[in-house]
C-alpha cells in the first residue's frame, strides 16, 4: 500500500504524511469496508432442510433414511462463489430409517457406534468452478475418522422471504465408502453380494438464513 499524504489549508505547499497511528485506523476502516461487502454468514435452517441416504440392501433395493437433528453455518459470497464456506454438524442419534429396530442397530457398535461418536461434521476448506459445476472440498469426521471428500453442489438463488429474512438454496448428491470410516459391518450372501453395501448416497437440500 502506498503512503498516504494530506495537505493541511494553512501550510501551502507542504504534505504532512499521516502518522502511523492514523494510517492504521485507515487501513482498519478499509478492512472492515473489505469484510462487509465480502461473505455473508447464513444459518441452516433445519425445518426447511433436509439431509437423507440411501444404501443398497441385499444388491436389489435401496434403503433410504434421514437425519433429523443437524446444524451448520454458511458463508456465502454471491460474487464470487469461492471464497465460500460451509461448517455443518449432524447428530447420529437422530438417524431414521422408519423402522425403530434398525435404527438402534445402526446406532450400535457394529454400525456408527452413536455413543461413542455422536456427531458426524464437515468443514470445507476450498470451493472451485470446474466447467458448469461447483465443488466443495472439506474434512468429513464420522465414526472417529476424517476423511477429504470433494462434495459437487448447485446454488439454487437467494430470495427474501414475506417476514424480509434472506434465504439461500442450495443442493448436493455424493457417494462415500463406509468403509473408509470404519463402518465395517456387513454379512455376505450365497450369491457372493453384501447384505448392507458399501456405497452410501447422500442427498442434501438446504435452506439457511442470513444472520
């Protein structure tokens, strides 16, 4: 940054060079004119979200379920989408499949061990454009081991709602292997398949609110 002059009225002629206390009140101001005009910080609002999955069950159907208890925060910079963020935790007790029986066996030590890990997080560390599509990179911990994913995503607009909160929207599908956070239990059919698969989709819509 250059150095900053200012003419006194009564001194024609001679430039008085701010002092150092000034100059760093100026760039102070500039920062925080910087920072207000850069991301903006949205709540997930979990009453208008959801976050679901699905895994193969004995190679011929799928088995969906939900989370009911999650949270996050969103930094959104609407001109320039990668200097973005996202920081979400999800609850694993909270996990629903519609039936309770299975849900307290997911929940045990032969599943996601809920008790002992009860949280499932994810925090971005970069977003980039590649072609059309949007993808967000971030460490996702669940049942006590953290793992890089890249998450591709769209951004669905902003609109401000009748009470004149703002509101964004955005989506995502991703797979993950559950075995590569330790979830490890399965049996093996006749046929040589897996009962429980491997692969675990997960579906997002979020809605959050601007703070």
């Amino acid at each position: 940054m250059g150095i900053i002059f200012i003419k006194l009225n009564n001194q024609k002629g001679n430039d008085l060079m701010l002092s150092k206390k000034n100059i760093l009140t100026a760039v102070g101001i500039m920062l925080l004119a910087a920072v207000s005009y850069g991301a903006d910080k949205y709540q997930i609002d979990p009453v208008h979200s959801s976050i679901g999955f699905s895994v193969k069950h004995l190679v011929i159907s799928n088995v969906k379920g939900t989370f009911t208890d999650f949270s996050g925060a969103i930094m959104y910079d609407s001109t320039d989408i990668t200097k973005s963020s996202a920081d979400v935790t999800i609850k694993m007790a909270t996990i629903n499949t519609g039936n309770p029986d299975r849900d307290k066996h997911l929940m045990s030590p032969d599943f996601f061990d809920a008790e002992k890990y009860p949280d499932i997080t994810f925090k971005s560390s970069k977003i980039e454009k590649k072609g059309d599509a949007l993808v967000m990179t971030g460490m996702m911990t669940m049942h006590g081991i953290s793992k890089e994913i890249a998450v591709p995503f769209n951004i669905n607009g902003t609109i401000k709602d009748p009470m004149g909160k703002f509101r964004m929207g955005s989506e995502a599908s991703f797979i993950i292997n559950r075995q590569d956070y330790g979830v490890s239990f399965s049996k093996t059919l006749e046929t040589g398949g897996l009962v429980v698969g491997n692969d675990v989709k997960i579906d997002l819509s979020i809605e959050a609110v601007k703070q």
